[in-house]
C-alpha cells in the first residue's frame, strides 16, 4: 500500500487503467493545494466531472463493538445525507 506522497501504488492502478484503454492520472497532491488538483485535471481531461472526497475517520473499536456514543460523534444526527 502506498501512503503520503508515495505515489508507486496509484502510479499502478494508473497504468492499468490506461493500458486497458481509460485514461486516468496519479495524483498525491494535499487537498490543502486544492488548487493544484483541480489544474491536472483540467490540464488532463479539459474539465472535472466528478470529485470524490475519500477522507475517513479511524476509531479503534469495530462497528458491532460501537456503543453508540462514538457514532454520534462522527454522524450527525439527523445524517445529512
């Protein structure tokens, strides 16, 4: 697995999707230099279709091990979706 600025396991998944005929890029940049990203998209593709914010929370207790209170914490309640 990669992790930080370790871009060798999306560079992977990159190549495969563009050797089966997509076209796709590795990107590490911070989502601090929004910007940046935003750039290689639109330098890449010509425009941004779809943004996909895969950011998580680790707690350390499995989900059948939530008591319930850490939940709330993390959803908020109503859930917003």
């Amino acid at each position: 697995m990669g992790g930080g600025s370790d871009i060798s396991v999306a560079q992977k998944v990159t190549d495969q999707i563009n050797a089966a005929g997509g076209q796709a890029v590795a990107d590490t940049n911070s989502v601090e230099d929004g910007q940046r990203i935003v750039e290689r998209a639109m330098d890449t593709f010509g425009r941004v279709d779809v943004v996909v914010n895969n950011a998580g929370i680790l707690r350390d207790a499995s989900f059948a091990q939530n008591d319930g209170r850490r939940m709330g914490r993390d959803i908020p309640s109503p859930p917003a979706w």
